[in-house]
C-alpha cells in the first residue's frame, strides 16, 4: 500500500537555476524576462508513458 507522486517540470529550480524560458543569459535576467511555459505530456495507444521502477528483494 504505498504511493508515489510523479511531478513533470521543465527545471529543477529550486535544485537549480530557474529556467525564463528563453535565451537570455539568466544571471542577468530580471523578473519580468521570466516567462511562463506549458508543459505537455504526449501519450497514445502506440506511445504510452510510464515508469520503470526496479524492485529490491528484502535480504
């Protein structure tokens, strides 16, 4: 009975830098060169996401 929380980003902020989305150098990049961005996940019958998690035997 576990659960597990996948989040899909296109960064790693705060781990690292935030990305503004555009090719600007972002150290100096003000708040207003920091766009917004959608984030898609394209999946069909033929092309299905997923995640392969190994599985690790108690000793």
């Amino acid at each position: 009975g576990h659960k597990l929380m996948i989040q899909v980003q296109s960064s790693w902020f705060p781990l690292a830098d935030r990305n503004p989305q555009q090719f600007i150098n972002i150290y100096e990049a003000k708040d207003e060169d920091f766009i917004p961005c959608t984030i898609q996940m394209n999946r069909d019958f033929f092309h299905a996401s997923g995640v392969i998690l190994p599985v690790l035997m108690r000793e």
